[in-house]
C-alpha cells in the first residue's frame, strides 16, 4: 500500500498527536504511524469503576502553560492533588546540611544554558562526572541517598547519569528545591482531571482519521522530491517527516542516507531506563486515617492518587534496580512481590487489596522504559546533534525540549516549536 501526504509523524504519543493537531489546525495535511496498538506513548491509563488509573505521564505543575493551555482547548482541566501539607511530612526533619546540598546543585543548575548545556561553565568537568560522584564529595551518605531517592522519578540512578545532564534536568524543571517542595512550591502538584489519558483520548479523537496503528516504521529514506516512509503501514511519500519516539528508539530506524555521525554516536548513547509502575485499590484508604499521603524506602514510592470515591488508589513506582529484578519474574510474580514490597513498606493493611494493576516499562517494545538520559561525557561530545532537524526529518518529544524537559509539558512545547518550524517554511 503507498500513500502520500505532506507531513508523516512517526509516533503517536503526546507529542506526535501535538504534532498533527497542529498542523491540521495550520491546515497541513498529515499521517500519524504508530507501531503500537494504541497511542499515548508514554501515557498510559484507562477507567476502573469511575476511578483513573494512571500507570504512565501523569504529573503537572506550576509554570507548565503549555499543557495548561492544550487541556483547557481540548475542554479538560487540571486538578490540584497535592497540597505544601502532603509536602510538609515527608520533607520534615530535613537537615540544614541537606538544604545547603539542595541549594548548591541549584546554583549550579542555573548557569547551564537550557538551548546548549555543552557551554555551560565548567562543561567539561561537569560531564566527566556522575551525580553520584559528585553526591559523594558534598553530601554525607544519608543525605547522598535521600537526594538520589528524590530524583528516582525524573532521573536515572545517581551512578548513571552525568552530573551535566542533571544540572540541566533540575535548571528545566526548575530547581530540586522545587521539585522537594521547598520555598512553597510544588512541581509536581497537578494532575488531569480524569487522568492524562484523557488528554491523549482528545488528541487522536480529532486526527482519528489520520492514524495508522500496529504499523512499526523501518526505514526512512530521503531524496530530492521528500522521502519514503517504509514499514508496516506500506510506503507513505511525504515531504517532511517528525519522528516522535524516544531517541534511543530512533536511533533504530534505518535513514537512507544515513544520519551524521554526531547525531548517530548520540542516540547510540542516549538510554532509557524503565520501572515498574503499579496501581492498587481498596474500600478504604486506611493511609488517609494515619494521616499519611506518602511512602518512600529504597524499593520503591507509594502515594495517594487522590478523589473522594471508591475505590480509592495508592500508586507507585518501583526503583530502577528493584524494576529489574521484578522484571525477570512472569506478571503473577511480578504483582506478588510488588504487593509483598508493600506491605514492607506499609503494613498488613495492603493485603486488604481489591484491584491491582502494573507495567513494565521496561518490557514496553515501543517504549522501552520512562526517561531518557545523557551518561558521562555525552552533552559535551554529541549534545549539538539533539535537536536539530537532519534535512526533512525533524525530532518530536519530551527529551528534545528545552523548557521541562521530560514532562508533559515539555513534549507539546517541542512539538508545537517543530509544527511552528515547518509551518512557516511551507
């Protein structure tokens, strides 16, 4: 089967579904070909007797505008699930000696440029280290681990991940004093009434007629009229192409010519890693009767998913390391020592369970896992191949973004950069 169209987007998560409602609104014509049976990406999330459950993206804050802006458009809206009192307990206690650690990585964050970490001062020196590296020259051991615990959800582990890069995470999303919830700001505060697969349901119900699932892409080929996009879709004849999946995952695709040596060395190292992300409920949130919001130990982070209705949440994620071992167990398995975990972490009270539901993001084949990441001594070297388009193929998602990168938020703001890019050159 060839088709033809004037825009391909190759992923139907949030950010390739931003991509082609834009540009139905700009009036480009546009297909959206997602290997998966489903879209969302990232984004994962389905109704239980009324209740959202939400195994994916769900998160939002102050200042993201963006996807502020897109919900209200799309008629949802955005509701506060965390207030500075389910803040208070878990960062009461916190050492001065903590928050001058907190306050020096900010200071550092500051001077990396968002639109180019590799210029940042001291580039070379920053990206020759790790976080953890670092965590163990300025911070005492139990400081070094709490840190390291607080970022488990938006970073790799510690001894992974460049000290630049992090730098550069923590300036985007602005600051880890804000992502602690310290100075009286949330970052994570917010969530889509209804859960973000509502956001995702909207998107693609008004490019419904332009997408192509179960139809993985293999090849793109360009030449002096457009490209070829070549898979389980046929072929598609377009001009431009946004390729909107993890970089890791793009740096699978077979480009004809082939990418620069820059961009193909960088998504060689650019990986992801993936946790195990759970859901379960019960007829009465008994952690609500302790006064109790959140749960935290090495293993993995538990906190109430929020609303007043049966039946009520307590979600989670699983640490990277703990996410492995349970990946090598079949799903009974895995949910058994998942909920064995909890009752760990909680108490008995877990096994009064009625529903449980988890993913491996790990295991996800169009996925791969949650965040993408920048090792040691990758922004300096090939950090100037990220985002930048290679002829007519241009780069859609969370990681591309300048501005919360990572988030939600920052996938609608890069592909709305990208539609605006290719929008003013057509």
């Amino acid at each position: 089967m060839s088709r033809s169209t004037k825009v391909v987007i190759v992923g139907a998560g949030i950010a390739g579904l931003t991509c082609a409602y834009r540009l139905r609104q700009a009036g480009v014509e546009s297909l959206v070909i997602e290997a998966s049976d489903r879209v969302g990406g990232r984004i994962l999330g389905f109704q239980v007797h009324g209740r959202a459950i939400q195994l994916g993206g769900r998160w939002t804050g102050p200042g993201q505008d963006r996807l502020e802006a897109l919900t209200a458009e799309l008629g949802l809206r955005k509701v506060d699930v965390r207030s500075m009192d389910d803040i208070s307990d878990s960062q009461a206690g916190v050492s001065p000696e903590r928050i001058a650690v907190v306050r020096l990585l900010d200071t550092l964050a500051a001077r990396v440029p968002l639109e180019s970490p590799w210029l940042a001062p001291d580039a070379e020196q920053l990206d020759a280290q790790t976080l953890h590296s670092w965590l163990s020259q300025h911070a005492t051991e139990d400081d070094a681990r709490s840190i390291s615990g607080t970022l488990t959800g938006f970073l790799p582990e510690a001894r992974d991940v460049s000290l630049l890069h992090t730098l550069f995470y923590l300036h985007s999303n602005g600051g880890l004093a804000a992502i602690m919830g310290l100075d009286d700001v949330l970052h994570d505060s917010e969530m889509i009434d209804g859960g973000a697969h509502r956001l995702i349901e909207s998107l693609a119900a008004t490019v419904n007629d332009q997408l192509i699932l179960s139809s993985p892409v293999h090849e793109i080929v360009t030449h002096e009229q457009g490209l070829r996009v070549l898979g389980g879709g046929g072929e598609i004849q377009a001009e431009h192409a946004i390729v909107a999946v993890p970089p890791t995952l793009a740096g699978r695709l077979r480009f004809s010519p082939a990418m620069p040596p820059d961009r193909d060395y960088l998504t060689q190292r650019m990986p992801i890693r993936g946790k195990v992300c759970f859901a379960v409920l019960f007829d009465q949130p008994f952690w609500r009767i302790a006064g109790r919001s959140l749960y935290s130990n090495e293993n993995m982070t538990a906190w109430d998913e929020g609303g007043d209705d049966e039946p009520y949440c307590l979600s989670g994620l699983v640490s990277i390391p703990r996410s492995r071992e349970l990946g090598r167990l079949d799903e009974q398995q895995r949910k058994l020592a998942v909920i064995a975990d909890l009752t760990e972490l909680i108490g008995e009270q877990i096994q009064t369970l009625v529903g449980y539901y988890d993913v491996n993001w790990a295991a996800e084949p169009w996925t791969r896992g949650c965040n993408s990441f920048l090792p040691p001594g990758v922004w300096t070297a090939y950090g100037h191949a990220l985002r930048p388009a290679v002829g007519r193929v241009h780069w859609a998602g969370a990681e591309y973004s300048p501005v919360f990168v990572g988030q939600m938020d920052g996938a609608i703001r890069c592909a709305e950069a990208v539609v605006a890019k290719l929008t003013q050159n057509t």
